[in-house]
C-alpha cells in the first residue's frame, strides 16, 4: 500500500486457482479483467443499472486487494485469485459480453470508498441465492434496479448511505510499496512517516509498542524502538531497520487491526497518505531541509578538502549547489548537484561515520557535532543529556528558556525550553531538534561561553549589540 491516493492499474495479475493451490497466474489488461469477472458473474440481460452497480462493486473489490497488496504482503506473486471462495470469477480467455464491456470501458476508474476514506472499499457481495453474505446482492439489484433505483442508490442500499463514488482515478503500472532503502536512524521521508503511523495504530492493539510521539517522518530513536518491540512480538530479527519483511509484516499487522479487508472497514484518512517530503532538492529549493544538507555539507568539508564550503542559510544557490555536485563526484553517484534520496542517504551515511567515533559526553565549551538523529519527546540518549547542558548554560543569560534537569531523557521540561530557544531564534517552533536547531544552540552557546572567559574589556569575537 503505497502513501498515496489509490490509482487503477494498468494490468492485474490473475491466480487461476486457490491462493495456496499450484495454477498458473495470468496478467491480463485491468479493464479486460473487469469485464471477465463482470461477464463471468452477471447476465447481460440485467437493467443497466443493475448491471452498473455490480461493475461498480466489482471494481472496487479488486482495487481493494491491490491497493492493500492483501496477497503480496503474503508473499505471493498475484493480485487476485479466480477462486470465489475468496475472490472474483474470473475465466481466463472466455467471450465478453459486448454490452457489459461497454460498461466497463465507460467506468472502470470509478470505485467506491466511504465517507472520510481513501481505500476503495471492500465491497463484498454475493449472488444472493445460493449464497448470502452482509453486502450486495447480486440478484437482488435487479429487483431494485426494477423499482428504479440508480446505480448509486442500489450501493447506498447495500452498503450504507455514507459512500461516495470517486471517478476519473488515475491510470498507472502497478508498484510495490516497499522502499527501495533500508528505514534505519536518520532517514526521513513519506516512507519513514508511513510506517510512524501504522505503528502508532498497531500499538493500540500491541500496547507493548511504544507511541511515536511525533510521526514526522524521520525516523528517531523512539521510531527505532518501536520498530523493535514490533519486530520482538512477530518473531523478526530484533535490529531495530525497517528491511523487506518488517515493511511488510508491519503492512499485513496494521490491514488487520484496521479490517480494511473487511466490508467494516476503519478505513484510511487523507491525512494519512499525504505526501509532506519533497523526493528531490535543487537550485531555488529553500527551508530546514535545505539548511539540513548544508549543515552536513559545512561540517564534511572541514574533513573533505573536495568539498567546498558552504553557508548554512536555507537557500540552495550556487555554493550548495557545487557542495553537492563535489560529493556526488567523489561517492560515485550521478553529478547532478541536486539532492535525491539516494544523495541523501550518502550523505547522511558519510557524517554518521564521523559522529559514532564522538563520544557525546558535556565538557564545559565544548562544542559536539550534530548527533545526527533528530532529538524529541521520548528521546534518551546521551546526545540529550549534552544538549540540556547547552540550553541550562544559554537559560543563565536568557531567562525565557527554563531550566532543565539533566538527566539524558528529553522529557517535557526538555521540549518547553527547546521551544523557547526556537521562539527566540526565530527557528520554526517544533520541539524537536534537528541539525539546524542543534547548530543554533551550539553557536550560542559558544559565544556565550567564550565571552563568560574574556578580560574586562576583552573583544569577545562577535559584534555586541
């Protein structure tokens, strides 16, 4: 399931047979698929409107067990089985009725959802003779489609008055969902948000994991625990990285406690899938994250003579611009001298190689890189103990940050002093510090502590103002 809105694809892979029976798998068209379960399943004698409602749960089912990967996150390599007993009556190469593919190609990228969800809804059904079940009825429809109901209200009649129809979706080659990079401490994105979320759901179930408190999208050390206490529970390698299996295991935990299989479905949110991280930076490019990579840039350079220095503004010009394209060069990736996930990773990887041979331990004015792990709520480490000394320092010359007690847990006396510093720095006020909140606590704190030095009348280094 991929952070985004659902999509029709543009083939389906058919098992011809029971999930776990040996049949061959078919990958036919998505509308051709359609219109074979519809032609296998209906009679092309039916009102058209019965007709239309059927095709309308058909399509959504199908949807459903794409867009969740219910098999794929099982291992297997279809879509969609052919076995009612489970799925849709598919008859690989049969005759299509012209009329029902007609339909078909008029409104194969329509689904249903239920209000306030994006997933396509599950919307079971039966034939409503031989066999019953709690959604539609096939046979049933053309008896309301005789009364006059429309496509819509028949829906509405099975599956409640709080659906709507979503049209025109759009058309695109199926994808797995599954990140093309480990997820591990310090990497961020929609992937590593995506993940944040459905933990904090599936702990609603696993009280054992702990909440993330702030599911941004990078991932941090409380990411990194919950990642481990689920990895605990369902029997996978306890490292704490977010490979294949725990991306999908994570995946087939959280379709389950949110039945979104299920016609009850708690359903999925917008706010869920909302993308928030842009996938690349470049020229005219400004904000934190641009400030992030130039801050890992300048400190690089200090070690890399091949990069050239940089100044930690927030604005991707010319300088971050020759910064990158000198890193890509010397890592062997594309010179492009923009920055995408892989340049990213790289990147990030190279500075966390420098920070682990740092022991994070205070030492009056001294002044420690990055940690290279966002600190938040919930975070302990000793990273946090070092910082709650810099902000104690910098409280004794600006009262409207509060003392802390150092304890190495960023607790919520941590977080309102953080706040304070990011309100009287002008840094977006979040709580958590990143690079660029760690280099403007450092920096002050320097200056604060080499002043704290100087002679009567001694110049401190910095303009007084």
């Amino acid at each position: 399931m991929d952070a985004r809105l659902p999509y029709i694809p543009e083939f389906v892979t058919v098992h011809l047979g029971a999930p776990g029976e040996d049949a061959p798998n078919v990958t036919v068209p998505f509308v051709e698929y359609v219109a074979n379960v519809a032609s296998s399943e209906l009679y092309p004698t039916w009102p058209e409107t019965a007709l239309r409602a059927n095709i309308y749960a058909q399509i959504s089912f199908v949807l459903n067990r794409i867009y969740t990967e219910y098999y794929r996150i099982r291992g297997y390599d279809f879509d969609i089985t052919n076995s009612t007993a489970y799925d849709q009556y598919f008859v690989d190469q049969r005759d299509l009725f012209e009329n029902v593919t007609q339909i078909v190609n008029e409104i194969f990228d329509t689904y249903i959802v239920r209000q306030g969800s994006i997933e396509p809804l599950f919307a079971q059904y039966c034939n409503g003779t031989t066999v019953t079940c709690n959604g539609l009825s096939q046979w049933g429809t053309v008896s309301l489609a005789n009364q006059g109901y429309t496509p819509y209200e028949i829906l509405q009649y099975y599956y409640g008055d709080d659906i709507d129809l979503v049209s025109d979706a759009p058309v695109m080659n199926i994808t797995s969902s599954l990140p093309d990079r480990l997820l591990r401490l310090g990497t961020a994105g929609d992937d590593v948000r995506q993940i944040q979320i459905r933990l904090n759901r599936i702990s609603d179930n696993y009280p054992s994991i702990p909440k993330i408190a702030i599911p941004d999208g990078v991932f941090s050390f409380d990411t990194e625990e919950a990642v481990r206490q689920f990895q605990s529970i369902f029997s996978l390698p306890e490292d704490g990285i977010v490979g294949k299996s725990t991306w999908y295991a994570i995946q087939f935990i959280y379709n389950a406690v949110k039945r979104l299989n299920e016609l009850d479905s708690e359903g999925i949110t917008l706010s869920e899938v909302t993308q928030q991280y842009t996938e690349e930076l470049g020229p005219d490019s400004e904000g934190i994250e641009v400030q992030n990579i130039q801050y890992l840039l300048s400190y690089l350079a200090e070690f890399y003579n091949f990069i050239p220095p940089v100044t930690i503004d927030g604005i991707y010009g010319p300088a971050t611009e020759s910064a990158v394209s000198a890193f890509q060069r010397q890592f062997d990736l594309p010179i492009t001298g923009r920055v995408n996930f892989d340049t990213w990773d790289a990147l990030y990887r190279t500075y966390l190689g420098f920070i682990e041979t740092i022991p994070f331990q205070y030492i009056a004015g001294n002044i420690l890189p990055y940690p290279g792990v966002p600190l938040r709520l919930g975070s302990e480490a000793d990273a946090v103990r070092v910082l709650q000394e810099y902000l104690n320092f910098i409280g004794q010359t600006y009262p409207e940050i509060p003392p802390i007690n150092v304890t190495g847990y960023f607790g919520n006396q941590t977080q309102q002093a953080v706040l304070a510093f990011q309100r009287m720095e002008g840094i977006p006020a979040n709580g958590t510090v990143g690079s660029v909140t760690w280099n403007a606590v450092t920096n002050l704190y320097s200056d604060l502590f080499n002043g704290s030095r100087l002679g009567e009348g001694q110049y401190p280094g910095y303009e007084i103002s």
